[in-house]
C-alpha cells in the first residue's frame, strides 16, 4: 500500500477505538448501551429554521458557488447578533467570515500563520482539532494545562518564556469542552496583554457560549484591544442544533481572518447560500433557545443528582451539555470507562482523551432524552 504522509502518522492515535469496538460488541449481545460519547445535540432543528431553509432551497440564485467569506446578508447578520449579544461592534466587510462549520475555521487556521518551528498553544483536556491542525500544517503543538484549581482557565505563567516567544496561536475555548470552565473578563485581559507581549494571535471557540444556565458567557472581543489581536469562532451547531447543516463564523481582527479566508478560498468554496439563509433567520430570531437551555439544564440536574447519589462530587456546570467529574479513587480514566461500559452499558469518555492533563476525569455528555440520562445515572450509582 501506499504509505501515509509523515504529518498524517503523526496525529495522535485513536484512543477509543478500544472503547467503540468494546460498545459494538455489548450492542450486538442485546445490551441497551446508553452513549454518552458524543456531544452531538438531539433535539431538531427548532422549526421556524427548517421552515425558512425550505423556502431557501428553492431560490435558484442559492444554488450557484457562494461567495468565499459569505453572504453580505449573513456577515450583516452576524455584526447584528454581536451588537446585540456582546455588544461588540463588528464591519460585516473585513471583521465576519462564514465557515462550514467552526471546526473547518479551526482546522484552517494554522495554515495561514504556522511555520515548522512555531508553537501554538493548545488547552489540555481540550477539543482534539487544535492540537491535530497544528500537526498537520507543521507546527508543535504546546499544551497548556487547564486545571481544576485555576477554574479550567489556561495556565499559561507554567509556559516557559523560551515557548512563548516562539508562540504563533493560543487557541482557548470557553465556556469549555470538556470541562465545562467559564472565562472571566481579568483572564481574558491578561491572555489579551501576553498576546500584545508575544505577539501571538488568540483563536477564542465560542462554540457554547449560548448552552448556558447563569450568566451569558462573555465574548474576548468585548476586552477593550482584543480585536488588535483575536479572533472568535462561532457556530450554529450547539446553539440550534444544527451540527449536520455545517455553517459557524469566525469574527475579529480582519488581518488574520484574511489569512484564514485566503487558505479557504484555496480549498473550499464556501457555504450553501440556503443554509446561509436559514442562519440569518436564526441569528436573529433565537428560535427555541430558551427552551434548549431549559431542556439541558433539567438533564443537568437530573445527572449530578444521579452522581452525587453514587457519591461522585460533582458541580452542576453553569455553560456546556457536558458534565466533567472526578471518576472514583483507584481508577484511571480508561479502567473507569470500560467499566460504565461493561458493568453498566454506559459509554463515558475518558479524560484521557482529551489530554494528559484530563486524567482523574471523565464527561459525560447528555445530548438524550430525560429518562436515558436518569437511567444512566441510575446505572452508575449501582457500580
Ligand atoms: C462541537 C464543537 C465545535 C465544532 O462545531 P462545528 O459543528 O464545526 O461548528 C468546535 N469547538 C468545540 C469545542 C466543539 O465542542
């Protein structure tokens, strides 16, 4: 066979192919898994945007190539919701570009700023893109542990200067998946001060910032001087459930989202105009959000209370569907894993999947209905 190229060997190898085979094979014994796996919403599509998507779809001028950075119509739409929910002043021109997804912005990114010897600075437990991007476009990636006692921000006073000065991206990602964090304005000003030091960029994911049950996370751009130096990623997949339509945004300083668009305009051509539509109605109407949050905050509950009966301390997370714990004393991440599963036919991620540092750690993700996360919980607590 033809052999892969040395950036493909290089990603990190699967680590739940074990796991996966394992929830096969109890699948096909007749067990009724509960797959706390994967933070994929199930709940549809609120209505009112599927309605405005059918209407889309039959407009022949959606269904010639978009334009690259997206429609005016969507960034304008962006610009609008940004006022309106961070109060952040965007140019629906240079500062808003569409992306099929946040994860193709993220994923693009150091291509357009990465050079062999350039470190990006990743969060460990993290969301695996921004370590994989990094090794695929050459860079190294750095981890940066997010720990516990520091409220999952980045502990970036353990990165040594020699790492900075050779720091081309930070990518952070709040409110945090996997572990649930929240930023704070003093963490977001101080990350903003070292990137003006080091002159590195900020690639904040904003994926959850609307999946929240206390106060609405702030956005980086609302520091003062942030836009001289971040960027924010976007998406509609948490917020309206809408992982498989594949639309996000990347926001900000428009010097670096012209190198992102640049390595885009190269290798895609942009989003469905249709489904641009659709996120415009989206974006500006909110349809069924309060009742999304509503819906996640009632699973929530009902886990922790499930965990703290099987005496696992646990913190109702205030942002996220992701519920992040401690897993018992005497277990690794992986051991207490395959045990949910065999014992209990409950599929849990390892914090080790995340990263060294997520270690101790294992998240659940409660994208099932009421009863399922009940019964998961149930079954835990009978380990
Ligand atoms: C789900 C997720 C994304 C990607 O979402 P898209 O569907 O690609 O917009 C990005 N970042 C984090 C942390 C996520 O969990």
């Amino acid at each position: 066979m033809v052999e892969w190229a040395e950036r493909l060997k290089k990603l990190p190898a699967y680590l739940f192919a074990e796991l996966d085979e394992k929830k096969a094979k109890k699948i096909a014994e007749g067990v009724d898994v509960i797959d706390m796996g994967v933070g994929d919403p199930d709940l549809p599509t609120p209505t009112p945007i599927v309605e405005a998507m059918k209407k889309a779809v039959e407009k022949p001028e959606h269904h010639r190539y978009p334009t690259y950075n997206g429609m005016k119509a969507f960034r304008e739409a962006v610009a609008r919701w940004y006022k309106r929910r961070f109060n952040v002043e965007l140019d629906p021109e240079k500062e808003v570009v569409a992306l099929i997804g946040s994860k193709e912005g993220i994923a693009h990114l150091p291509f357009a700023f990465v050079e062999e010897k350039d470190v990006v600075l990743v969060p460990d437990p993290g969301y695996p893109v921004y370590h994989s991007a990094t090794v695929l476009a050459g860079g190294q990636p750095y981890h940066v542990p997010l720990r516990e006692e520091l409220g999952f921000l980045p502990d970036l006073e353990s990165v040594s200067k020699d790492v900075l000065e050779r720091t081309k991206i930070l990518f952070i990602n709040y409110p945090n998946n996997p572990t649930a964090g929240m930023a704070t304005k003093e963490a977001f000003s101080k990350i903003v001060e070292l990137a003006k030091e080091y002159n590195f960029i900020v690639a904040h994911d904003a994926a959850y910032s609307e999946i929240y049950y206390e106060e609405p996370p702030i956005s980086i751009l609302e520091i003062p001087g942030a836009k001289d130096v971040a960027i924010e990623f976007h998406s509609l997949s948490k917020t309206f459930n809408m992982t498989g339509w594949r639309i996000g945004m990347a926001v900000g300083n428009p010097e670096i989202l012209k190198g992102l668009l640049k390595v885009k305009t190269n290798i895609d051509s942009g989003v469905f105009q249709a489904v641009q539509e659709a996120a415009i109605f989206a974006l500006d109407n909110e349809p069924e959000l309060d009742r999304i949050r509503a819906t996640y905050k009632r699973r929530i509950d009902i886990f922790v209370e499930g965990l703290r009966k099987a005496g696992i301390d646990v913190k109702p997370p205030k942002a996220t569907f992701y519920i992040w714990f401690k897993v018992p004393k005497g277990y690794t991440s992986m051991e207490f894993a395959n045990l949910a599963l065999d014992k209990a036919g409950v599929l849990l991620t390892p914090g080790i999947g995340f990263g060294v540092y997520g270690e101790g750690y294992a998240r659940a993700a409660l994208c099932m209905p009421d009863e399922r996360v009940e019964e998961a919980a149930n079954r835990i607590a009978s380990l």
